[in-house]
C-alpha cells in the first residue's frame, strides 16, 4: 500500500516577498479542529547563516492553504539556547493547549547542503564550552500557545550531551503518564542494542523530564538503516497508529508505519516491512536535501488520513489515504 500525494503539490513553498522565507518552506506540525487545518511549518531565508523560523498557515479543505501572516509565528531567541533555529514542530493539543516540540541548535546551522552530511556549521568557543556549544548540537524544545500564533518557550525536554531531533509526544496521557518518541542520535552500538541510530519511548510525570528510557523499533530492512518517528501517534480503536521515516544506505529518506498498543505503547503490535511513501516527484528530489519525504504531521477527518511532510528539506506537501484501509494493511504484519 502506498499513499497518495496530491496532484497539486507542494501546497507551501517559499516565497521572494518574505525574506525569512524565501528560500525554504518545509516539514510542518499539522492540526485539524473545527473544520479548519492548520500547518506550523519551518522557514528559512537566503542568509548565510541559514537561521530558522517556523511560520502559520491555514485551509479549510486540507490542500489549499493560505499564510496568514507575512512574519514568523515562532523565531530563534534573541539571547537563549534556541538562538540558531527553531524546526520540524510537531503539534499536539491537551485541553485548550498545544503543545508543540521543536528542534533547535545554539547557533544557526549554516547552508547544511554544501557540507559534508550531518556535518552543521560550527564556532569559535572556548574549550570549556558544554558540549551542545562546541559542536552546535540539536536538542529538542517544548512551546506552548493557545492560538498556534503566540507562543511560551518552557525549555528543553531532551539531554544537552546527545543529537536528539526527532522528539515527538502522544496526544494524551497513558495510564497516567504522557508518553515520548525521541531518536539519540549517538544511542548506538552494542550496549545500546542497535547499529544505528533508532525509535525510543519514555515516559514523564510533566513532560519536561524524562525517564523509563527504552528502545521500541531499530531498522530491520534495506530502506530503513536509521530511522526515526515522524508524526504524532493517531488513537484508532486498533491502536496507535504511528508513522516513521527510515533511510538507507545512500541517504534516501522513505516513511513506514506500525501499529502499537493502545494500554502499552511499549508494544509493536504490527509493522509493517515495506514503506508506503517513497521520493518520486521533482519537489521531493530536488532542493536541499534530494530524495527525502520527511512527514512531521498528521490529522483524521472521517475516514481520511492527510500526511504532511517536507519534501527535499524544500516545500511542504501532502498525502492521504483511506485510515481503515491502512489499518488492515498495517496489521497484515502482526
């Protein structure tokens, strides 16, 4: 089974008259309430520097999406740990409250495609420096807002010693504890059970720190050496269904999907072994990062699944497919 990517994609791209974001428009946090979609997406402008924003837009049938504002909605702190970039959001909402984790980095990561891979810009810091400074490293923030166009920075919900991206909540509490998806990028090796980096799963008493650290899913297939989770959870009466990214030998990013349980999450119910969402089209192998379809939101209305995602690092755009059909697909690998 694979998705279907919509004819008209992308649905967001850059644009020349916003100088924050003239250059990129890619991998957006999604939400879907009252009838209306809502995408966060990350921004970037032409600067040297490559500093990153995240920015708003809305629809109302979920393909055709309208900013509604020419500035950014969330920016790098003038003077905090988050001073670099503020990426890849995934957007999940309790009570009358999103939640939204985001990666940042300490300083801005430069053109990141003109270096050599995983390789980001770096400065000049005294030796003394923590780590997360002398090498820039990524960690993973939490911002709450009301209306997705005000936010609170609360911190850093990731340690400051590990690459730690990926970093996705579930959108509610199980047996009384909210439940993390991260992927450590430095998790590797024999003590940690996997020989790339891979899918934990933790749980926290207030979402801040983090404990019960296990690993859930590594690669098990060519297309999938290191992987790492994309969307949030979806509750189906099935289980949660869950959406991830793996990438292969050459750096080619793909999407797959497995099924967990809904009393325990720590469980893999199914999985599936082959991926449903591939790079094809040009906007998904030509930008910034070519041969990458990277979903960072997902939403059900009815019977529909839409799946936003990056496509090369580049424009956002947009899949679907039948949930019921998906889950009887899914569970073929039990």
């Amino acid at each position: 089974m694979k998705l279907k990517k919509y004819e008209n994609n992308p649905i967001i791209a850059p644009i020349e008259d916003n100088a924050w974001e003239s250059l990129v428009a890619c991998n957006p946090g999604a939400w879907y309430e009252d009838g209306k979609f809502y995408l966060l997406y990350r921004a970037a402008g032409d600067d040297e520097e490559h500093y990153i924003y995240l920015g708003l837009a809305e629809s109302k049938d979920g393909f055709n999406f309208k900013r509604v504002s020419d500035q950014p909605v969330l920016s790098p702190s003038k003077d905090g740990a988050d001073a670099g970039c503020v990426e890849d959001p995934r957007i999940i909402k309790l009570d009358d409250t999103y939640y939204v984790t985001y990666a940042y980095r300490p300083f801005p990561p430069g053109r990141y495609w003109e270096f050599a891979p995983d390789e980001v810009r770096t400065f000049d810091v005294p030796d003394s420096s923590p780590l997360c400074l002398k090498k820039n490293i990524a960690n993973t923030g939490l911002a709450i807002s009301k209306d997705l166009k005000s936010f609170t920075k609360l911190g850093r919900i990731t340690r400051t010693d590990l690459d730690d991206r990926d970093v996705i909540l579930f959108p509610e509490k199980v047996n009384g504890k909210y439940v993390r998806l991260n992927r450590p990028k430095e998790w590797i090796g024999e003590a940690y059970g996997c020989e790339h980096p891979a899918i934990w799963i933790s749980f926290s008493e207030d979402m801040m720190e983090w404990n019960e650290c296990q690993l859930l899913i590594k690669g098990e297939h060519d297309w999938e050496k290191k992987i790492g989770g994309s969307t949030p959870p979806l509750k189906t009466d099935q289980g949660w269904l869950t959406l991830y990214h793996g990438v292969d030998d050459e750096g080619i990013y793909r999407v797959g999907v497995m099924l967990l349980d809904l009393d325990d999450p720590t469980k893999v119910i199914a999985r599936a072994s082959d991926f449903i969402m591939e790079p094809e089209f040009e906007y998904e192998t030509k930008g910034f990062y070519n041969g990458c379809v990277f979903p960072t939101g997902n939403v059900i209305v009815n019977d529909t699944l839409y799946v936003y995602y990056g496509g090369a690092d580049k424009y956002c755009c947009v899949a679907t497919c039948s949930v019921s059909e998906l889950l009887d697909y899914v569970q073929k690998f039990k």
